[in-house]
C-alpha cells in the first residue's frame, strides 16, 4: 500500500501499475531491453497485454481527430458496451514505431526483452500486419471472436468517413485485409451457428436420420433372414438324398 500510495504521489496512473505488475509475471527476474520502468518497457508490456489477452485488434487509420471528435467516438463505443457487456470494445491510440516493433518481437514470451531484440535482428524478423502501421494509427480492441461487434465497429466509423477507417488486422489467429474483415463481419455468431446446428440435428432425429437407421436395420435383417432360409432349405436336401 506505501509502495502503491508513493506511485500514485509521483503521478503515475493506476494502470501503469497494472502494467507494471503484469510485466513483473513474465518472469521473476526480466533482462530488458530498455529499462524496466521506462516509458518504452511500459508500452510493450501494455501491448503485450492488449495483443494477447483479446481476439480482436483492428488497425484504423486516423487522420487529424478533433479532441470533441474522439470523445464522440468513445461515447459510441460506451453506448455499445452498455448493450453488450459480455464482449466490450476499446478504442486506443498507438505509438506506430513501438507497436510495429512489438508486433516483431511478439513471437517471444517477453516481447520487452534483451533475447526478443536478438532474435529479431538474428532472423530479421517481420511481421505481415507492419505496413498497416503507416501514419497515425489506431487500435479498436475487442475481447471475443464475434463478428456482430466488428459490425457495429464499422456502423461508429463509417460516420467519421476519410477520418477514421479500418485498414486491416487480426481476428483470431488469422491476419486479415478490410476485404477479409468486410466477409467476417457479415458471418453469424458462434452461439447463433451453434444453435442452427441443434436445430437442424433435432429436426433430423425427429425425421430422416431416425428413418435411414431403421430402413438399414430393417433390410440388413431381413438380408441376413433370406440367407438364413436357403441356408436351411439347402440342408434340407442334402438330409432327403
């Protein structure tokens, strides 16, 4: 508490401590890059943290936002939020140069550390979604894999047109362009696909499925029946001769 209360005499924000305490579980003892406690380290470990712990991270593009425009949006955002808890979406501005250094050296456990900055220079690591980080970049972040709240996404920044808009990004384990985004976005949640299926597997018991496994039971006896009988009938005649 002392320790919290000094931090928070010094004007660092609550959730750099967060921060903070998160890059301290990479491991008990962390070999950094840059120091730990300066703003780079901090940075990483926060989009360590965002890059990881979400399923969606959308790039956007922003281009010159007004401070009355950006609360606007993060009111958007809110009132999304307020209807879907259960998934919230979070509107964040990046540091392209970190980002795009972070996105490089993400393959580690401890993207921060001195042995991620050797392997990227050993293997001259790059990453497919760098080129999306040219200019003034955005990140809009959401925390599961549906497809509805990247459709509200796009409602909020189509009215923000030529100064904010979607370039690409990574949905799930997969890299995708604003084409891929567009297809995804159109796609029916996993609950509602999950239910089409139950649906269609409930009609299918009550109906077809039952029938076919009768009508096969049903022949397959009556098949082996007639070959019972001839096997009879021609036992039959040996007996008589």
């Amino acid at each position: 508490t002392k320790m919290m209360m000094k931090f928070i005499g010094n004007k660092i924000p609550f959730n750099q401590l967060l921060i903070r305490q998160y890059s301290n579980e990479v491991s008990n003892v962390r070999n950094t890059f840059k120091a730990i406690d300066s703003r780079k380290t901090f940075l990483m470990d926060s989009y360590t943290k965002l890059w990881r712990e979400n399923e969606i991270v959308l790039f956007a593009h922003h281009n010159n936002l007004l401070s009355t425009e950006n609360e606007n949006l993060r009111k958007s955002f809110k009132k999304v939020n307020e209807k879907n808890q259960d998934n919230l979406i979070e509107f964040r501005k990046l540091k392209g140069s970190i980002f795009k250094y972070f996105l490089r050296a993400s393959v580690h456990k401890d993207p921060a550390s001195k042995a991620a900055f050797r392997l990227i220079k050993r293997k001259n690591i790059k990453h497919p979604l760098e080129n999306l980080l040219k200019g003034p970049t955005a990140a809009i972040i959401i925390k599961n894999l549906d497809p509805a709240s990247v459709k509200e996404v796009s409602k909020i920044l189509s009215k923000q047109k030529e100064k904010l808009f979607i370039l690409g990004g990574k949905v799930g384990d997969e890299y995708m362009n604003i084409n891929d985004i567009e297809l995804f976005k159109n796609l029916k949640s996993l609950p509602e696909l999950r239910s089409e299926l139950i649906g269609l597997l409930t009609m299918a018991s009550g109906g077809g499925v039952v029938r076919t496994l009768e009508s096969a039971s049903t022949v397959l006896s009556a098949t082996l029946e007639s070959h019972k009988n001839e096997l009879e009938k021609g036992e039959v005649k040996e007996e008589e001769k």
